[in-house]
C-alpha cells in the first residue's frame, strides 16, 4: 500500500504498477474497505454516478484516512477546484480532445502558471496550518492530471495534446472510443489502432498511460503499449459479482 510519504503522482510518473477501481456509490465505506485490502487509488466517479460536492468531500477524508489515493472524476472543468481544495490526489478529466482543452484542464489544476484559485482554509491549505508558498509548491508537485482521451478527434490530434505541460497522464476511454467509431467491441482492430497511437504519443511526451480492464489477463495485453495504471471494475461491479456468486453458491 502506499505511504503519505510518497504521493501518487510521484509513483505514477516512476512507471510503478498500480491498481485502482471507480467508487460510484456515495458512501466512505467502499472507500474505507478498498484501502484496507491494499489498492493503490480509487476513482470517485462524479461523471456517472449521483456524486455531490459534499459526498466527495467526505469520501476523500476516508481515502486519507485508508493511505488511498483518492482521485475524482470530475463532469467538468469547473468541478476540479473544489476537489482538490478537498483533498483529492488528482482528477481525471472527460473528453479532452484538442490541446486547447488540454491546456484548460492543466492550468484549472496548477498554480503556478495555471489558474487554480488559492484559499488558505481548505483541506488542501491544511485549514490555515500551512503557507501561501508552502501549499503552492506542495499541491503543484503532487496533483495528478489524467486527461481522459475517448474521442476520435482526440485521437487524431493525440500527438499535439501530448505536448501540452501540466497533463500527466492519459486515460484510454475504450468505452467511448467504441461506441463513437461504432466498433462491434473494444478490442477491435480500429479500438487497437487507438490505443497504440495514444500510447505512443504518451510514451513519446513522457506521459502515464491507463486502462480499464476487466481481468489480468486482458492488463497483460496492454504492457506491450506502456500501460503502468489499471483500473479494474467499480465498487458496484464488486458488489455485484460477490452478490451473485454468494446467492448461486447459496441455490446450488
């Protein structure tokens, strides 16, 4: 498990493995149990789960307080503000398909030569325990961006985003890519084409590359194209599979 002693963005950007999951039910208690059994993150999913500002808040406290990283994803960019001034180790960002918005998601996330507002009585400011320049410098070095690339046009101009500063990483939204090049499946040969150009430009720019995967199996096919974050179902998909084997177990 992670320690405080070396942030989440630090480990991403050495190339360690890590494994995280989306939490969609608002809850501390998924939070809670994930950090206890040892993930390296959980996603707080803010786009498609019925998240709100004071969930998150409140979830993040029990990802810092399980040695977590909590991470958000947020349904805009005006929701990253918040999350970090609650605490969160980093966002991950939809749809980021030109550099234009690219440089938008970075400078919503950083302070210097960014635009992210500053207060000094957030969670992330320490309640006023810290300084100006203190919490600066900290929240700078160890806020992780992931922008999440799951548009065609994104992939078409994958190399340009690459370059823009700020972005750490890029999420491959295979989900989206399929439904939006109309795909049978994703892991179709123009989904695969996909990922491996998304993949290069990521390595080529010194960029983090992740997945979600449904099995070991299918994370071991995306080491070949530099994939170091996986994340594997959501805390509802957990549920659900222990639920339905307990209850065949139980009929049988």
């Amino acid at each position: 498990m992670a320690t405080e002693k070396t942030p989440f963005r630090t480990r991403l950007q050495s190339g360690e493995r890590l494994v995280g999951t989306f939490v969609k039910t608002p809850t501390i208690h998924a939070v809670e149990i994930l950090g206890q059994v040892g993930y390296d993150f959980v996603v707080l999913d803010a786009e498609h789960a019925p998240l709100d500002r004071s969930q998150i808040d409140v979830m993040l406290f029990a990802a810092r307080a399980c040695n977590v990283a909590g991470l958000v994803r947020v349904s805009q960019v005006s929701e990253i503000l918040g999350v970090l001034d609650s605490g969160a180790a980093g966002v991950l960002v939809p749809h980021v398909s030109s550099p234009e918005r690219a440089r938008e998601v970075a400078q919503a996330a950083r302070y210097r030569g960014g635009k992210r507002g500053y207060s000094g009585s957030t969670r992330s400011s320490l309640y006023g325990g810290g300084t100006v320049w203190g919490t600066v410098d900290r929240e700078d070095a160890q806020t992780t961006v992931i922008a999440m690339i799951e548009d065609p046009e994104a992939v078409e101009d994958i190399e340009a985003i690459a370059k823009v500063e700020g972005i750490d990483a890029f999420f491959i939204g295979r989900g989206d890519l399929t439904v939006a090049y109309g795909a049978p499946k994703n892991d179709a040969p123009v989904i695969v084409d996909a990922v491996r150009r998304i993949s290069a430009a990521a390595r080529a720019n010194g960029k983090a590359v992740a997945v979600m995967v449904g099995a070991p199996e299918e994370a071991k096919a995306f080491v070949e194209f530099g994939a170091t974050a996986y994340i594997v179902s959501t805390d509802q998909g957990f549920l659900r599979k222990a639920a339905a084997a307990a209850l065949a177990g139980m009929r049988g």
